[in-house]
C-alpha cells in the first residue's frame, strides 16, 4: 500500500504538518512509522482529513467529527456506503445550522440597521424587550 510522507500528506491534503500531527494526537487520523521514526500515512487518510475540514468550516466540534470518524472501519478505506450512512446522522444538525444562518442573514441588517445595537430598547424587533419571557440570549434567531 502506498504511503505519503509527512510533507507530501500536508500538501496533497491542504493541511498543516502541524495539523495533522494534533489530528494524530486526537485519535482521527493514523499514521505509521518508518524506521527512522517518521510518519508515513496512508492516502486513505486523505478522505479523514477532507472530511475533517469540512466539518470543521461547518461548526462541527471535534468530539462530535471524533465520535463519526470512530464509526468508520479501521483497515479499510470508508466505502461509498459508510460516508453514506455517517452523513445520514449529520443532516438534520446541519440543517438546523443552515436555518439558523439564513435566519441570522435575513434578519441580521434590519437589526444593525436601525442603529440602536440593542434589542432591549430596539421598538422594532423587540417592543418593550418581549423576549427577555423566552430566555436569555439572542431569541429572535434561536427560535423563529
């Protein structure tokens, strides 16, 4: 089986060498040693890392990419179907996520625009701070 070499892994990945050593140290990504004791990964390993950034510019945190990657086979590389049935799990958070962000993008300048910065006094969205009896916190975009 081929393997990459630290450097070469990082540039076909995109990722850091720094990177991948801390996604080592997590436990989501493996590596193997040479007998000088350098890190040779398998290019299996890329489809870890793309997975991992993507996740990561969604608002994944690492506990959760960590718990999906543990799901996947060991020694083989993912199949089709195991992508499949780990993206299943994620789609309904992403989606809420994606509400969420176009509920922040169209609501988001009428209230900056009016100018006042606060939806306590704000008579526009917030009248005499009506929310503040749904809880703390940015009401209006967390529930719609």
């Amino acid at each position: 089986m081929e393997t990459l070499a630290i450097g070469d892994f990082a540039a076909r990945s995109g990722v850091a060498p720094s990177a991948l050593r801390f996604y080592e140290r997590e436990g989501l990504i493996r590596s193997t040693r040479t007998g000088g004791n350098q890190r040779r990964y398998e290019r299996s390993e890329l489809r870890r890392v793309a997975f991992i950034k993507i996740a990561q510019q969604v608002g994944v945190s690492l506990d959760e990419i960590r718990s999906a990657l543990a799901q996947l086979p060991e020694n083989r590389t993912p199949t089709k179907a195991d992508w499949a049935r780990l993206s299943a799990h994620w789609r309904r958070n992403l989606d809420d996520r994606i509400a969420l962000l176009e509920r922040l993008r169209d609501q988001l300048t009428g209230c900056i625009g009016c100018g006042c910065l606060s939806l306590q006094r704000c008579h526009l969205i917030n009248p005499s701070d009506q929310l503040a009896e749904l809880g703390a916190g940015p009401q209006a975009f967390l529930n719609p």
